[in-house]
C-alpha cells in the first residue's frame, strides 16, 4: 500500500474561502482581513469587541522528548481540533508560524502531517501574512536607530564595546553571525563587533507572542535593553525613542492568521519564536482570542514537554492568566523503540521490549505533567506499521503510571480516527479537574527558580553556575529583575543537557553557561549548551531545487 | 483660507471595496487577491487571460528638473488619471511604490497630494502588499548561497575579494554600508569585506521592474553576475542554482497591486528601482496589464525628464516594447521662479521676469522629450499662490517653443480642476501623432550611448572617462553585453552633473566616474558623481515620533 505524501493531500484539499471559515467562529467577513481567498488577520477592533465573552477550554499538546522517528506533535493538534469538531464541538487549532529562512536549507515543513494539516502550505512556508516580515523590520529599525544614535553623538552615553542588541535577517546566513560594523570612514559611523540572528531569534519576536495588546506591545518594545553604559547602567529602546515606530511596524503583524485545516475548520497561526532562547509558542494574542470565540482551543508548545510544555505553563499561562484545562501527551510506538535503545533503520520491526523499555522518558513526561496540577492524557500517534502489541505495551504502561494512552489515527483518517481521543479530551476538559499551577512562584530567587526546573522536571542532581553566573543573577534581582520567569536554553532530545541520554537518566548536572536578560519579553534565557541563534545552510541546501513548474506550482519546497 | 493636509484628505476618503475597483477594468473578484478590504494583487491567471486585447494609449508624465518648491510629479499622474475618468474615458494611473526604510527617516511620502492622491496612504508606505519584503528575501538567499557556496569547498572557484553581489535590508542603515563578514572562527566562513545596500538599490528590484513575466523573470535572475573569478570570468546566479527558489520568493511579488484615487478610480503602484543605479519606473508588468485593461495609461517616470523620461524611454518602452502616446511634463510657476534665481523664502511674491528666465530649464526639456518623436502637453500643476501674470507667462513661452501648456488645479479640486488637461491628453493620445523611437540603436557602441545622452539630453559638450572606464566597457562588449541600453546615474537637480546648475547650463562636461553591469536587470550603469545606494538616518529621525494614537492611527510617518 502506497500513502500520498503531505503536499499531494494538501494541493488536493477542498479550501473554503477564509470568510467560511472565519463564520463557523462567528467572525463577520468584515472583520476579516484577507490576504488572498485562503487566508486572513482577524482586525483588531474584533478581537476588542469580544473581551467579555466567557473562555473556552484550552487543551495544550505536547510530546516526549524528540527522536529522529518523528512524533507528529503538529499532526496531534490538528488531528485532535478536527476529531473536536467532528463530534459537535466548536474548536479551533493555534499554532506557530514557520521561519522563512531554515526552508532554503532542509525542506519545508508541513503544518501537521497525512489527513491532519493546517492549508495553505506553501505560503505558510513562505511570506504568509508578513508578519515575520513585519518583526525583521521592527528589529531592523531599532538597529539602526541605535548605531545612528551613537553617530550623532552618543547622548546616551553608549559603551560601544557594550551594545547588546545585534541585527537579524529570516535567512541561513552564517557569514553574518560575526561582523565588523560602520567601516568605510567617518561618514559610516563608528567601527564595531556585532552580527546577525535569525529574525525567530528576535526578542521582538518573543514579545509580539507575548503581548496582550498593542499597549502592552509598546511597554515591552520600550523595556528591551538595547546596551550598556561604562558603568553598566541599562539603555532601554524607550531611550532611543524606537518603540512607537516600533510598534506602528508591528501593528498588522499583531493580528492572529486564521486559515483552516484540510477538513475545514479554523486554524489560527500566528507568531513563532524560538523554543531554546525564547518560549517556543503561538501568540498570546491568537490564543486568548481564540478562546473568546471557541468552546474548545487545541494549542501546541515547542520541542518535548521537559522544554516547551513547562515555558507553556510556567511562561506563557503565568504571563497571559491562561490555565490548560488537558494536557494531551504525543507519543509514538516508533519513539519509544528508539528510547528503548532501537536504530532508526530497525524501526520496521515488532519490538515489545523495546516498547516497554522505552516508555521510562514517556513516564517521567507524565509526571512531570501532573505536577502542574493538569490531567494528562497520551496520544499515541498512530504509525501504520505498529503492532497491536506494541501499542498494547504503551497503553499498560500508561495506566500503570494512573493515566490513560488513546490511539488516534488522525494521519491516516482525519477526524475519523481521532474521534475516540476527542470524545476523552473533551470529557476531561468539561469535568473542571484541572488544578493548575505554574511550578514557582515569582518572588522565588533566579538561581532557585532554575534549581527547581532542574531538578523537578529534568531529575537532575545539581545545577551548576560560575560565581560570574550567579552574581549577574544576583545584580538582576537588585535591578527590579527577580520576578522574571527563566526561560531554559537546552538540548530538546533529552532531560539531561547530554542529548544522546536518552530514556529517563538521573545523576546528572546542568551546566549554565550563560545567563542572558529579555527585559521586554520579560525573562531570564539561561543557556546549557551551544545554542545556534544563526543557522547556516547545508552543502546542498533545498533552494537548489526549488522552483515553479509549469503548472506555476512550487517544487522542491517539501 | 486655511488648506487639510494630504494626510487628512487622505483619511476622510470614501473608498470602495477593492472588488469594485477592480470591476471597473473587468476584473472579477476571483481574479483579485485581496490584501485587507482596500489593497489587491492582480492574479497572474488574469495576466495571462488577458494578453490578446488591444492595448490602450499610454501617457507618460515627467517633470522639469525638482527644485525644493515641488512640482507634484505624482500628483499630477494622479489627477490626470482621475480627470481622464471623469471625462468618461476607462483610465488607470500606474506608479512606483515606497520604500518602508526612508520613512523612518524624513516623513513619508504621500501618493499624490491634495485632492489628487491614491489611498491607502499608510500602508503603501509601510509594508503594503509585501513586495519590498520578498524582493530582501530573494536577494539574501542569493547573499547566503553565495557565501555557502565559498564555504563548502567553492567549486565554482570564486574570488573571494570579487564578489560583487551586496547584501539589502530595507531600513536607512548607515553602519552596514561596509562591513567585515564571515568573521568568528573555521564555522563561519572565510572573512570578507562586503555592505549592504537599501532593498530598492538592488538589482533584484530592477529585474523585477522590467521582467515580463515568470519565466522571463527566472532567466534575468539567472543572468545576475555575481562574482568573478581570478581570471576575472563571471560567475553567475544560475552558477549558484539560486534563481528558482528567487523566483518562487518573488512569484506573489510580481503580480501587480491595484489600489485607488480618492476618487475610486484604479491606480496600479508596484515596483520601485532607484532612479540613479536603475531605471526608476513602476513595473512593465503593471503598465503592460493596465493597457490590456483600460483605455488610458497614466505613468510616471523618476526624477527629471533628462533622467527619469529619458530612461522610460530608452530602457523600459524599448525593452517592454511600449511606445507613449502622449508625454505631459510637468512645471510649476514656482519651481520656474526657482530656476530664474529666486530663492524659496521669496516664491510668495510675483515675478514674472523670474517665471520667464526660469522657463529656459522647462524649454529644454520640451525640445528633448520632443526629439524621441512624441507630442508634449505641459502641465502647469496650479498653486494658490500662482499670480494669472505668472500663469500666462509659462503658457507663452510654451507656445513660443511650439507646444502647449494647460494649467490644470487637481490639487484643490480634483478631477474638476484636471478635466481641460484630460481632454487635451486624450485628444493627442487618440490623434495616433507619437512617432516615438528611442534615441540610439541597441548596436551603437556602449560609450557612444553614454556620449548620444550627453550631448542631445544633458546639451553636454563632452563626457570624460579614464582609459580604465572605456577598457572596461569594451570588455562588455566583447562579452556581449554591447547591445544593452546605458543607464545614467547623476544628479537630478540640473541638466548637468552639478546639482547648482539650475536651468539650461551649457558648455559642461560629463565626467563618468565608474560603470557596473546589472546583467539580470539588462543595462550598463554609468555613475556620473557621488551615487549613495545606503542612506543614512538623520539627527531626530521621523521614527522618534511615529506612533499610534489613541485611536489606533498612525501618527508623526506623515
């Protein structure tokens, strides 16, 4: 049996128009901004126009740590909003927005996979709606304001030597990653160090996602701190008088994207910042719209549940007031053979112990999980080569740990096969079990709050910091600082900071190299590892291939 | 008598749905990719199903050489189209848009003005349909696959200090005019010094302006020269395979924007090369979809008629093969008077001996216009202040160099005060008289184009250029690039390469400084003086005070 690939079932989709769409949620058209027949910004006086309606419940999706199998997080969220509908209820779907640049390198992604995927994919993949556009220009701008601030003759005081914020560009471009600046004279300004990211790297990014409103925007982009002083005072982006062009760049880009999935239901899309260096999730904005407007909103968070469900919770819920009402747990049978000690090319075979062995990482997720107060369930994304034995394996694993494991077959049926994982996740969300709670408190010291994800989510024994490290932490704290969130920069592939220990490994230490401040998101980044802020491309990267056919459509992109 | 500004005119606009604009040139609104309620592109099925119509006369609206009084060039475009609709002819403008970058600068420019404008004012100086945006996408992932390809082992065996293709971002940022890249260590590439140009310099941008369609655009990419080798042999975009994935970047981009006058009537604005290093015009997509679809074309060229007309006419009619029907040069009582040696504080007053040796700047520019074989109207664009003493001595003097001059109040009345222009143009555009014929053949030697501008259009005595210039050009030729037009970049504020050499200056020399290959767009650029491709911000940049008001409008870009 031969499976059509995720471009020929999204070119095949029946689109509505987004006007259709954006009905089945109550939205007029003309509170729909178009951007062609298939996609749309919901306007801003809209989103004002529906603050006093009541919440839906908000179901977050999140996944074992990740192996080269694939675990179809993605496909979860879109497969679980369509099974939602299909039973009768009034769902929608909030996910991120693809970069632009990594697309060039490795093909792109889809949103979602098999018969559970978010359309149009090529523009998502693409421009979309401009907003990443729109946050490249934002940053852009305040680049220049800066380093033309100093040319002008530096009233501010700068330290050059001590200008924190870079440049970014949407592009694999390594030979950015470190420049010599204002060359060329006096007319070009004043030579120094500095380099690009990439724009998903941007705080402005991180705080387009967290903004509740355009006010909020405003107070946040005037909060980056944009460098230093020689005596280490702050310069804030309010000093440089940025923020309000800012946020008039920023503005369309505020508005959630709504498109719709294969089967028509609504789909919001909307911002994207890193999961390493940033919290890794959809737009506040999209989400508590959304829930204004659906009784049920399925949403995702970056990379596993050690990483992005916890910045979910302690980040995102903690700033926006959101509380997850079900918690769905993506895993497959594949990932837990891998877990299990399985190479990728073995993945064919039946291998209940491998199964079982592997389910140590899916356990710890678990708990981990209901430690936040929230009721967990696990999906197990559906693969058409696993056995009924191994999926057995998993569901007696999951009760054994006092949860429940449904097999949903969104891939390859759409709604049809995650009617039974719907039906369950409503069930839980309408009981009102959920009692949650972000695992610190915010008058907790920095370097406990740090102490506490390692040791409560990763099982870690020990964190460990240089004094330059925890004095920094110390200075923040003195600076007003210490109520800030820390948003946790390591390897996605494991608990441990090692990303080949996989499973469930204890004993372990997390190294903290750096600590840096987002003054306007409003966190702490505390980097374990290397962390890549500017991705290069391959030997071969995909642009090589990409092009139109005759039929005008795009190849090579996926 | 106290007059609105253009922003306020601009906001008091009753515009249609854009659905509706389009009906009035036939388009269906499926054929409309809507961008919002007021901005659409044009699709490309469209485009297509379109080509076998007759076409409708083209009018070209050029300007004397700009003073600081102003001459409303666009304006002028503006009212004519809407005076041609009034007078129940199908017309359609096509202009150039903005670019984002400058306006963070000095305030942003209005299409148009007064009561002759094209709306939505905001967004088309912000990020509009997008456009600029992709035209940076597709020049850095030229940028980035460039520098990949030197990193992964350069098998094309590039010169690493003769890659000649720049970076772009569409900010003013003075600090990225030179710069040291690819520094940092092994993974970051080999050092290099490079720059960034503003995203409207780019070639790209030109290639855009001047590609017929996909395909043509694909090749012209492919044909970019962006390095060379040590024995100084070219290497090309199409060496580095990334013209296909440029082009599905730019696919949205090339499909034409339709917006509308504030008095509903169908203006194109797309595309927008610099005027000095490019050729200046709105795109030949847009202008060549107009006149399938309307039966009047308004048009404007960049700059001066010596710069801006005479490249309309020598690079883009001859390679779109347009022809206009008319040319309406546009002039001002003041900007006569400016030309005659009165300064801007003193135009209040009448001065008619002023108007009249001022008028010698205006006088050339007819003869010029005149000797590509197409009939002149002047228009005269009315200022309250103009004296009816002033007025007549503009008209006189026209008449005595055998052509016409209209004064045309579009400005204070719209298409009331442009209805006797429109007549006049549409008369002369029917009458079938435009013998139009560029004014040097594509195998005249390159140098000797460069001489044929300077002596019939500049009224120069001779053009200078070091043994190293015309060397360079020979090699050109030898390459076969000899049958390209020649696109001059110099001042716009004389006839002559010194911007204080207001009216008819005589016995100069043209000095050539440096000439570069745009080998995609498809001309020689000839650099006559300081050409700066990377503007600068100023002091107290316009950013400082641009913001939302209370009422979510876009403050202090206007």
């Amino acid at each position: 049996m031969s499976y059509k690939t995720d471009i020929e079932i999204a070119r095949e989709a029946n689109k509505l128009p987004i006007q259709e769409i954006g009905a089945k949620l109550g939205i007029d058209s003309k509170d729909l901004l178009p951007y062609g027949h298939d996609k749309a910004k919901v306007s801003q006086e809209y989103i004002n126009s529906v603050q006093g309606n009541e919440n839906g419940k908000l179901i977050l999706v999140t996944a074992i740590n990740p192996t080269p199998a694939g675990e179809g997080k993605t496909t979860t969220t879109v497969g679980l909003g369509d099974g939602l509908n299909r039973i009768g209820k009034k769902a929608a779907v909030c996910i991120r927005e693809a970069s632009l640049g990594p697309n060039f390198g490795m093909k792109g992604g889809a949103a979602g996979g098999g018969y559970a995927q978010v359309v149009p994919m090529e523009e998502m993949n693409l421009h979309f709606t401009g907003d990443f556009h729109a946050i490249t220009s934002a940053h852009s701008l305040l680049s220049a304001m800066i380093d033309n601030h100093i040319y002008w003759g530096n009233e501010l005081e700068i330290d050059v030597r001590r200008v924190a914020w870079r440049r970014v560009v949407d592009m694999n471009d390594r030979a950015l990653r470190q420049i010599t600046a204002s060359l060329g004279g006096v007319s070009n300004g004043f030579p120094r160090e500095t380099g690009f990211d990439i724009t998903v790297a941007s705080e402005v990014m991180a705080i387009l996602c967290l903004a509740t409103n355009l006010s909020d925007l405003q107070k946040r982009l005037g909060d980056i701190i944009v460098a230093y002083r020689r005596d280490r005072s702050p310069v804030f982006c309010r000093d440089i008088q940025a923020d309000g062009a800012m946020t008039v760049l920023l503005k369309d880009a505020m508005q959630p994207n709504l498109v719709q999935t294969l089967e028509n239901n609504p789909a919001f899309v909307h911002g994207g910042p890193f999961a390493n260096i940033a919290h890794g999730c959809n737009s506040v904005i999209a989400t508590t719209t959304a829930l204004k407007i659906a009784d049920y909103v399925v949403t995702e968070a970056g990379f596993g549940a050690d990483l992005g469900a916890e910045k979910f919770m302690n980040i995102k819920c903690r700033k926006a007031g959101l509380a997850p009402d079900c918690v769905v747990l993506v895993a497959t049978v594949r990932a837990m053979k891998m877990n299990g000690g399985v190479a990728k090319a073995d993945l064919g075979a039946e291998n209940v112990d491998a199964v079982n062995e592997g389910c140590a990482n899916l356990g710890r997720h678990i708990g981990n999980l209901k430690s936040f107060g929230v009721p967990v369930v696990v999906a197990i994304n559906h693969f058409v080569t696993d056995t009924d034995a191994e999926v057995q394996a998993v569901k007696d694993y999951v009760a054994s740990q006092g949860s429940e494991a449904i097999l949903s077959q969104h891939w390859e049926h759409g709604s049809k096969g995650s009617e039974a994982l719907a039906t369950r996740v409503a069930e839980i969300a309408d009981s009102g079990i959920s009692q949650f709670a972000p695992i610190y408190e915010d008058d907790m010291p920095l370097f406990e709050k740090v102490e506490t994800i390692a040791k409560r989510i990763y099982h870690a024994d020990e964190v460990i910091a240089d004094k330059k490290i925890r004095d920094q932490l110390k200075i923040w704290e003195e600076q007003g600082y210490g109520n800030l969130p820390v948003c946790m920069a390591k390897t996605q592939y494991s608990f441990s900071t090692d990303p080949t220990q996989r499973g469930a490994p204890v004993g372990h230490s997390v190294p903290v190299r750096e600590v840096r401040l987002s003054a306007g998101a409003g966190f702490i980044v505390v980097v374990c590892g290397d962390i890549m802020t500017m991705p290069g491309l391959p030997r071969n990267p995909a642009a090589k291939t990409i092009q139109l056919n005759d039929d005008g459509q795009i190849e090579g992109l996926f």
